[in-house]
C-alpha cells in the first residue's frame, strides 16, 4: 500500500510517500513561499503544500492520503458543499 502524507508546518509544507510493503519511503520539504512578507496565507499554504503531495507522488498509484499540521486546520469536502 501507498501512502502520501500531507503536512503544513509552522513554516514549510512537507510530503512524505511511504510504501508498507518495503517499509520504505522518501520525503519532502519546501519552505513556504508568502506573497506578503511575515504574513501567513492558508489559501497559499493549502496549494503549496498540495504541490509537494503531487510532486512527490507523481507516476505513483496512491492507495490513501493522511493530512496533518502544527496549528492549523483543514477540512476536506467535496466540490459539492
């Protein structure tokens, strides 16, 4: 099984892919990017770190997705709501 794993951290967005039939994975971590110097921006640190879950998986056959963070929060819905 293929497993991403999202973070948003206090200052970076972090992917991680991890395979539990080889026990093995790999990470990675971008440092946010903020148009707005010393302000953060949710909507910029969600697309960010929703970029480093798509790079790190991409060509890979995702089985489940895991969202974490530090302080913030996240709220999946679908398009409909």
């Amino acid at each position: 099984m293929i497993i991403l794993t999202l973070e948003t951290s206090t200052t970076s967005a972090k992917a991680m892919l991890y395979d539990s039939d080889t026990d093995s994975g790999e990470t990675l971590t971008r440092p946010f990017i903020m148009p707005e110097r010393n302000q953060m921006n949710a909507d910029v640190m969600v697309s960010q770190t929703l970029d480093a879950g798509r790079e790190i998986a991409q060509g890979k056959h995702v089985d489940a997705i895991s969202v974490s963070s530090v302080w913030h929060s996240l709220i999946l819905r679908s398009h409909d709501y």
